[in-house]
C-alpha cells in the first residue's frame, strides 16, 4: 500500500473544513489559514464584551448532507435555530419567515460552527499562502514563515479573486476564476445602551446604502448587551470599496437612524468592517474547478452561490470527485 496523499488546503472557512473533514482518513491533510482564526465569513468578533457575527448573519439548511452535520454539531450545543422574524423595510412590516426557511446560527457565536467542524484538523494559522511552485503530485507552498510542502495536491479555497492570483498559471480552470464576480459589503458592529428596544429584531431594508440591520443579541447563547450588525447593500459597497472608512460609516449611521433613533454613544460605539469580496454576484456555475492532470483544485461558496450552505455543498461535490483520485497509487 502506498502511503497516502498529502493535500494542502488554502483557507479554514466552512468551504475548506469540510474538504478538510470529508478527505480525513483517505490522505494527509494540512490547512493554511491567513487569519488568526477559524471560520472565514463565517465571523465572530468581540468588541468590549460584546460578540458580534460581523460576517454570515444565519444559514439555512436544504441539503441532506448539510443538515446532517448540524444535527451532530446541534447535539453538541454548537448550533441552533435563530427564531426571530425578519422584516421588510420601508413596506409594511410583512413577516418573511417561511417553514421551509428555518434559519440557523452558531452558538455562542457565528464561528461556534466552524470551530465544531475543525476539531479534528490539521491548520496552521496566521499563514498567508503567497505562491504554489513545482509539478504535479510535488507541489509547494509559500508563506511568510517558509515553504511548506511537498504536496500532491493543493486545493484553493479562498475568494474566487485571491484563488485565481494564488493558483499557478497552468491550472485549467483560471477562466472560471476569472469570470465570476464577488461583491464587497461594509458591515457596522454598535452597542446599544441597557435595555434599549428596537421595533424589531432583523430587518431587511430597500435602502440606497444599507440592506440589513439585526440585533445580534437576540440570537441564542449571546449574552451580550444588546447590539446591531448592519450591512451596507452590495452596489453601495462595490461603489465605494476603496473611500475612506470613517466618511463610509458616517454615511451608514445616517442610514441607520432613518429606521432606529441612535444615541449619541451608541453611534460613537460604532466600528465598520470592510469585506472586500463578501457575497457573490456572479458564481462560477460549476460546483468546484478540479484539474486532475495538474492535481489542483478550488471551491467554495461563489462557485454556486453566496452562501454558507453553497460553500459546503461545493467543497463536499469537490471531495466526492477528489476521492477516487487519492485513492489512486503514485506508479
Ligand atoms: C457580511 C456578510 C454577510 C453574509 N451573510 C450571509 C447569510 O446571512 N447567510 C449565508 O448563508 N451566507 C452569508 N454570507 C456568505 C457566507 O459567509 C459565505 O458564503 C461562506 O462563509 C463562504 O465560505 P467559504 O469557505 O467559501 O469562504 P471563506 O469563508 O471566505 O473562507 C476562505 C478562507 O480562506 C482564507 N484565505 C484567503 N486567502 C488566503 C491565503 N492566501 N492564504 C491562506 N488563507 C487564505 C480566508 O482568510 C478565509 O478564512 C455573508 C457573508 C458576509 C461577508
């Protein structure tokens, strides 16, 4: 028996754990995460105490596979149901939740769930991959702390632009890359003064600048002060991806008080996030980019849509391709 296939995988996001997840027991696998942290946009940040998911709001569940992981990792407290209703705003306030639309969150934060998933996994943190050099079943790869390597297949996992800069030139499917396009989103995290009430607790807005605001506290397991994650809509954030952050933030409080009156040290709490590709406006219309003869391979949301649940499904239709191929001897 040869000894089994080493896989490098570029990002610890939803899309890259459960690669990471469905090849473990079937190769070596290594994840090189450029953060500090777990889960990508999947995101949960602290500011003064207070936890916000500044990234993926909730996530919704049709796929078997998908469904059956948040079984395990609900049994393990890690996720649950987020109940609150969602509505539209300036219309009349219409109730969007729907049966079959059950949404979900991590718990205690958004990254509970990615945290769940990388238990098991071998991720080095803190490691921007910069370049992948050398052949075919000896690749290596390029991080500030050194090379890293040799693998026999290297799988991107990043954001549709930054994989295409990543994967060398030889990679079959670089128009794919090229052609899908992802949208930037600036994000505000504030606290609300003791007690405060909004009129409700997640609205989705038709609004020039932002197009949702939620009070993250009223998920389960936050407990936290009460406070808002709002987003700016993606032609807004496209438009002004490179302006200055403080006159953006301005400009998203104003929007804010247009729905809910803010106090002048609730505005002042105010921290905005930008994410430079945060949703995807055009997906790859693949469910993952393989090229078995150079032994490369990327998924993740935006090659079916921007989504927790897509990101899964691609990296699992990935893994299912990816399989009988590890399981190949080197001749
Ligand atoms: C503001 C916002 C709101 C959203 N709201 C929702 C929502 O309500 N519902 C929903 O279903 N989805 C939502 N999404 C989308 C959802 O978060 C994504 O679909 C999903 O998390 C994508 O997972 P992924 O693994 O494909 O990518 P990512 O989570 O982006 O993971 C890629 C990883 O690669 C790492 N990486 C990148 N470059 C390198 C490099 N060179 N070297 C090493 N590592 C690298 C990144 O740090 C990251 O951890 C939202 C996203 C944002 C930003």
């Amino acid at each position: 028996m040869s000894d089994p296939k080493r896989v490098a995988i570029i990002g610890a996001g939803m899309a890259g754990l459960t690669l990471a997840r469905a090849l473990a027991g079937h190769a070596t696998v290594r994840i090189f995460e450029k953060s500090k942290g777990i889960g990508g946009r999947m995101a949960t940040r602290r500011i003064e105490d207070v936890s916000f998911d500044h990234g993926a709001q909730y996530f919704t569940v049709r796929d078997p596979r998908f469904r059956d992981m948040l079984d395990a990792a609900a049994a393990d407290g890690a996720v649950e149901r987020w109940n609150r209703d969602i509505v539209l705003l300036p219309a009349a306030q219409k109730n969007v939740h729907r049966a079959d639309n059950t949404r979900y969150v991590g718990k205690p934060g958004m990254n509970a769930l990615p945290k769940w998933m990388a238990r098991d996994c071998d991720i080095t943190f803190n490691a921007e991959m910069s370049s992948i050099s050398g052949t075919p079943g000896n690749w290596t790869v390029m991080t500030e702390a050194g090379e890293h390597g040799p693998f026999d297949w290297i799988v991107a996992t990043a954001p549709a632009p930054q994989s295409a800069a990543l994967l060398p030139p030889a990679f079959a499917h670089h128009a794919a890359l090229h052609t899908t396009g992802m949208n930037a989103c600036f994000t505000l995290m504030m606290t609300l003064h003791p007690g405060a009430a909004t009129p409700f607790a997640a609205a989705r807005l038709d609004d020039p600048v932002i197009n949702w605001i939620s009070r993250n506290d009223t998920k389960p397991g936050r407990d936290d002060a009460p406070c808002l994650v709002v987003n700016a809509g993606p032609e807004w954030s496209d438009r002004h991806v490179e302006a200055p952050l403080e006159s953006l933030r301005a400009q998203m409080l104003e929007a804010v008080r247009l729905y809910i009156p803010l106090e002048t040290a609730e505005a002042e709490s105010a921290v905005i996030k930008r994410w430079r590709y945060a949703n995807v406006a055009r997906p790859a219309g693949q469910p993952f980019l393989l090229d078995r003869e150079q032994q490369l391979a990327s998924c993740g949301d935006w090659c079916i849509a921007g989504r927790v649940e897509a990101a899964f499904q691609s990296a699992s239709q990935l893994a299912d391709a990816l399989l009988p191929a590890l399981r190949e001897t080197t001749p």
